[in-house]
C-alpha cells in the first residue's frame, strides 16, 4: 500500500514538473530581457528608496531598541487604573441615579421642567406687549387718526434719549 502511494506521488510530481517546465523557462527568458530595463528603473529610483529606507528606520526604532519592552510596566499600571476608575465612576453614575429617581431629589430636572413651562415664545411676548401698549394709551397709531404710517414709524424711532435735545451750558465770563 505504501509502494502505490509514494508511485502515485512520483508521478504527480513529474507531470506537475513538465507542466510547469515552460513556465519557469518562459519567467527565466523574459527577466533575462527585462534585467537591464529594470537596473535603469533601479538608477532612477534610488533617492527614492534611500528615502523611504531611512523613514522606515526612523519609524521602527523603537521595535530594534526593545524601547516597548522598558514601557510595558507603565502600560500595564495606566491601563488598570483607568479601567478602575471607568468601572468606578459607571458605578457611582449608576448609584446616584437610581438614589435620585428613587427618592425624586433629582433638582437639576425639575428646574428645567420650570424653566421650560415659563418659556414664552416670541409670539406671545409679542401680542403681550402690543396688549399693554393698548391698554395704557401709548399706541401712536391710537394717539391721532391722522397721522400716517410713515409719520407713526417717525415717531416710533424718536423715542428714547436719542430724541430729546441736548441743551448745552453756556461759558461764564468767571
């Protein structure tokens, strides 16, 4: 049985060796032709990777020096703490919240509801104050029937300290 098998083998193998016979030749004539082209390529190339050679020596030093050996006690140290204090601070997160629901002491919350329910929008605060002007006489367009809406916008913007006069003090002969 062990004869039939290494027979079967040898004779794969010869016919995988012709088979692939012109191939290997065909692959040795053609960077026969193409060695020159490529030592050209090769000449032209070279600052380029002289280049690349000398950030790729930059860049894994520090896996030459062994440097990630002499951190790999601090790693290890910083990593566990922060995961202890992550954990900690999910616990503590946790407790307050379940503390604060359960006895309704969460402030922060009902202050916002608050703040929220008072919210007026510009609309209301709008109509509120023409309601008041209304009510205290101090409408323009109410003030004369005759006055225009050009002549009302007038008045609107001379209200305030821009429109009063500046009386200026006159120089004493003191």
């Amino acid at each position: 049985m062990a004869d039939q098998i290494q027979q079967a083998l040898s004779i794969l193998s010869r016919i995988a060796f012709y088979t692939s016979w012109p191939f290997v030749k065909l692959a040795h004539l053609l960077t026969f032709i193409l060695s020159p082209f490529w030592r050209i390529a090769q000449f032209f190339l070279l600052p380029f990777t002289v280049l690349v050679q000398g950030l790729l020596g930059i860049l894994l030093l520090p896996f030459r020096l062994n440097l990630l050996e002499r951190f790999e006690t601090i790693y290890i140290y910083l990593g566990i703490a922060s995961l202890i204090g992550f954990a900690a601070g999910a616990a503590l997160y946790v407790t307050f919240h379940v503390l604060s629901t359960t006895l309704r002491i969460d402030t922060a919350t009902e202050l916002e509801d608050r703040k929220h329910a008072n919210a007026r929008t510009i609309e209301a605060y709008r109509a509120e104050r023409k309601s008041k002007r209304r009510r205290s006489g101090k409408d323009v367009l109410s003030i004369s029937p005759t006055i225009t809406s050009g002549e009302a916008v007038m008045a609107r913007r001379q209200r305030g300290l821009l429109s009063q006069t500046i009386i200026e003090e006159e120089d004493s002969d003191f």
